[in-house]
C-alpha cells in the first residue's frame, strides 16, 4: 500500500510526533510512502552491510532490531517507534534522509496536507 501526503498527515497528526511537516517529508523521502518498501543495504564497510531498510521511515534491521518486520510495515506502530526515536519528533538524526535535507523537497506538500486537515 501506498500512502499519500492527505493519510500521512492523518496518521502523524495521531501521535505524539511535534514537527509533523518534517515526519512527512522524512517518509517520502525515506519510502515514498510505501508501506511495504524495502531496501538492501549493501556497505562492506558498515556493520549493517547485508541488513534491510524496511517499512515507511526505512527502519533498518541491523541498527533497530527491537522492530519486526511486522511492525515495520504498520504504518501505525512504526510511526509509534519513529516518535519514540526522534524524542516526541524533536530529533531527527537517526534518518540519513534528513540528514542530507532530502526531505525538504516534500515540506510545502506536508504542510499543505496538514493545513486541509486543520493542523
């Protein structure tokens, strides 16, 4: 499944995460709102070579092995891990996404979701 910036802003406005505009670009950025995404890491010189980015918000399965699979790809119970992690969506440094600012490209989108939904 795919989620669009109107259910991305429905879902982060039900939880605890602050920066709501920047957990959105985050996710489009990381999966491009598909639920199911994965991605194979692939860094002989990272100890998370030949570990998976799955979900979302990309959780990775060397780096967060507290998360399942299944987890991973509930949109809810990731973005419950997502607010955990950043500290309530206050610290987004976990996310090489943000990182490189390669969410900034999905801002005006997420904020303009979360204007038609009144937040």
């Amino acid at each position: 499944m795919i989620l669009g910036f109107p259910e991305l802003a429905i879902l982060v406005t039900n939880s605890a995460i602050k920066q709501k505009d920047v957990a959105i670009g985050i996710i489009m950025a990381e999966s491009g709102g598909r639920t199911d995404a994965r991605n194979h890491v692939v860094n002989p010189s990272s100890p998370a070579d030949g570990s998976w980015d799955r979900g979302i918000w990309q959780w990775n399965s060397y780096w967060h092995k507290e998360i399942s699979d299944v987890d991973a790809d509930d949109p809810q119970r990731a973005t419950e891990y997502a607010a955990w992690i950043s500290k309530g969506g206050t610290s987004w440094s976990a996310w090489t996404t943000f990182n490189h600012g390669s969410h900034l490209k999905h801002i005006p989108a997420a904020q303009a979701a979360l204007a038609a939904i009144g937040e």
